[in-house]
C-alpha cells in the first residue's frame, strides 16, 4: 500500500525557517517524480514544487523561488521541503505527492495526509 | 505560466442529477489535465487523468472529455457522496496550475 506521511509543519514566525519531510513507503520511491501542493484555509490548490527521480530536475511556483527548495533522498525514501524567509501568505497545509507514472508530464496518484504551515507573529 | 480558468465556482444539485464542470486554458495542453475531488479535511482524491481516462475504482459515473484547452467533468447522476470540491489541473508544463475549484452542493 502506497503511504506518504508528512511532518514538520507548525508556527513559526515570518522570515523564519521550516522544513518538511515526507517518509514514503509502498513503492519504489526512486522511480517517480515528487511534488509538494498546498492549501491555504479555505482556498484552493497550489501547486508548489517538483523533483526528478534523481534530483537533477526541480521546478517551483514563482511565489516561492529563491526562498523553498525541494529534495529528496532515495536511499531514506524521503521528500523534504526546505522553506526559508517564511510569509504570512504561506500559511497552509502542504501535501506530498506522487506523479502516477515515472515522467515529467503525470498527474498525481497518491497525496499524504497534509501538514498545516503557520506564518504569524 | 498557463492559467486555468475552472467553472462554476459552487453549483448546487439534487442526487440524480447530471452536472457538468469546465475547465478552460489560457494555452493549450493537450490531454494532459486532471480532475481531483476533495472533501473537506480530507487530500484531494484523483478521479480522471489525461482528460479524459478513468482512474483504477473510480466509479463510471464520472467522464471527462476534452482536448487542447477546453475540458469538462460530467457526473451523470449524482450519489450523496459526490458533494465536494472539485479541482481540474493541467500538467502539461510547469507550473502544474489548478483550477480554482468548483464546490458541489446538495440543493
């Protein structure tokens, strides 16, 4: 059964640091590219990050250039997600997510539980 | 970036009624758009990928057809458990941009 389980979300401060993991387990976590999506409350989606299999490729969402960066250990089967210089606009829960096949181009198959980010003073 | 543009924003209907989303481009993608349905607390669920292809123990009351950057989501006769959100999002190119959701209520 494919998991994928999120942690390190919390309240911090803005221009504060977190980093979220996600364990995943199931799968061969080293043949699929790895997003993070998040939800502001009561908002939509957004799609945030993605990474290669091997790391060699990360793409970001404009509002979070320069300050997120995506990574991934395969021999730990984990995706990580560094966030730096936090905003009160990033407050929201952020999913791990699987592409569905091992390319680029792939919708999302399998999403973890969530983790809520809190930007405030 | 492309932007979707997803329609209507809430949409309120009977069990048994058949309903229909759209969800519009701002540059073509081809086939590759999803459709998602989230209920509330809960992650988004995948219903159909490529446009238009069923996703394993979806039920068969949901279709998606469409090409290029005209899409639609088709519930052909609504179950009590198919009130939720509904989100298309495109994966052509990056940025995979969402639509902003639909919200599918019981009349």
């Amino acid at each position: 059964e494919v998991q994928l389980v999120e942690s390190g979300g919390g309240l911090v401060q803005p221009g504060g640091s977190l980093r979220l993991s996600c364990a995943a387990s199931g799968f061969t976590f080293s043949s699929y590219w790895m997003s993070w999506v998040r939800q502001a409350p009561g908002k939509g989606l957004e799609w945030v990050a993605s990474i290669k299999q091997d790391g060699s490729e990360k793409y970001y969402v404009d509002s979070v250039k320069g300050r997120f960066t995506i990574s991934r250990d395969n021999a730990k089967n984990s995706l990580y997600l560094q966030m730096n210089s936090l905003r009160a606009e990033d407050t929201a829960v952020y999913y791990c997510a699987r592409g569905r096949q091992p390319r680029i181009a792939a919708a999302i198959d399998y999403w973890g539980q969530g983790t809520l980010v809190t930007v405030s003073s | 970036a492309i932007r979707i543009t997803q329609s209507p924003s809430s949409l309120s209907a009977s069990t048994g009624d058949r309903v229909t989303i759209t969800c519009r481009a701002s540059q073509g993608v081809t086939s590759y758009l999803a459709w998602y349905q989230q209920k509330p607390g809960k992650a988004p669920k995948l219903l159909i990928y490529a446009a238009s292809t069923l996703q394993s123990g979806v039920p068969s009351r949901f279709s998606g057809s469409g090409f290029g950057t005209d899409f639609t989501l088709t519930i052909s006769c609504l179950q009590s458990e198919d009130f939720a959100t509904y989100y298309c999002q495109q994966y052509y190119s990056h940025p995979h941009t969402f639509g902003q959701g639909t919200k599918l209520e019981i009349k």
